[in-house]
C-alpha cells in the first residue's frame, strides 16, 4: 500500500510542476527494487538563441572600447596639426598628441598637467580614465560605468577650456592656472 500512495504522490506532483515520472523496473531475478524519479519537462516551446556568452545567461557586459566609442569627442580631425590646447605653443602632435595616444609616457607633473588639460578640453575619456590614480577619489574599478557616468555627467560639457597656465616646475613641484568659462 505504501508504493501505491508514493506512485500517487508522485504522478499528482509531476502534472502539477511540469514534471515527468520516469520509473524504472530493473529484473526481479537480481533481487533490486524498482525505482521512481522526477525529470523536468521540456519546458517552454520557444526557439532558443545561441548563447553569447559562456558565463551565465543573457548579453555579454560591455567592452570599454566598444562604450568609447559611442561617445563624442571635440578631438578635431587634424588635431595633430592644430596649436596643442595646453598652451605650449607647439602642435598638439608634437606636444600632449603622443601622451594622449599612449605613443609616450609622461615624465614631468607639467607632462601630466599638460596632457590632462589638453584630454579635459578635447573630451577624451579615456585618457582621463587611465591618468587617474587609484588612491583618487573620482577612481572606479568599474571602468565602463566610469565612463558612462564621465559622459552623461556634463563634466567636459558645462565648461569651455580657455587657457592653461603653469609656472616653472621646482623640485617636481609647479603651480598652475586653469581658466575655464561656464556655458
């Protein structure tokens, strides 16, 4: 009596949760009792896509690149020809153009003023991004969100970059003047 209510139970729970019975009856020769199992039905009849990614489901996260470059920039198109916003007085190819394209490294903390001035007036995101140490406050480990919250934020769009004026560097050490202009 006790197999038959188990068999009962659980046929009234497979129609109930979608799930199959699946008995098996092995041969009584051996002595073996039969066994019941639950299976999940097949489920839903939609067609399934192939899978983008291979650590869970749904759309793989956002490449930085990819967020980018759906950004705009004020980078003109022959920038390494025009005067470099920095105010040195050279090109920008010649000046801040081959700190902000990783071409070169800063050496100076007027290289980094320069190339951070020239990056903020430019609207170059990602140089900001990668010249902000990690002990900063503004510093996020999570660099698309970064760079979405950069551009959404209006924190290269609410100012014009008028001028850049440092003093000599003394012992590493140099004062600077920004001037900016609200829109």
């Amino acid at each position: 009596m006790h197999a038959m209510s188990t068999i009962l139970f659980l046929t009234l729970l497979g129609f109930t949760t979608g799930f199959s019975i699946i008995t098996s009856r092995p041969n009584a020769a051996v002595g073996a009792r039969p066994t019941t199992a639950l299976a999940a039905k097949g489920g839903s009849k939609k067609k399934k896509g192939i899978a983008r990614t291979t650590k869970g489901f749904g759309e793989p996260p956002p490449k930085l690149e990819d967020v980018l470059a759906k950004m705009k920039t004020r980078t003109p198109d022959n920038a390494n020809e025009v005067d470099c916003p920095c105010g040195s007085g050279k090109t920008h190819g010649e000046c801040c153009g081959p700190f902000l394209s990783g071409e070169k490294k800063c050496l100076t903390p007027s290289d980094v003023l320069r190339s951070r001035y020239t990056a903020f007036t430019w609207r170059n995101i990602k140089y900001i991004m990668d010249t902000t140490h990690e002990t900063c406050r503004d510093y996020r480990e999570d660099r698309v969100a970064w760079a979405n919250d950069l551009n959404k934020g209006g924190m290269f769009d609410s100012f014009t970059f008028v001028k850049l004026d440092p003093s000599k560097e003394e012992d590493g050490r140099m004062k600077m003047r920004a001037s900016l202009s609200l829109k």
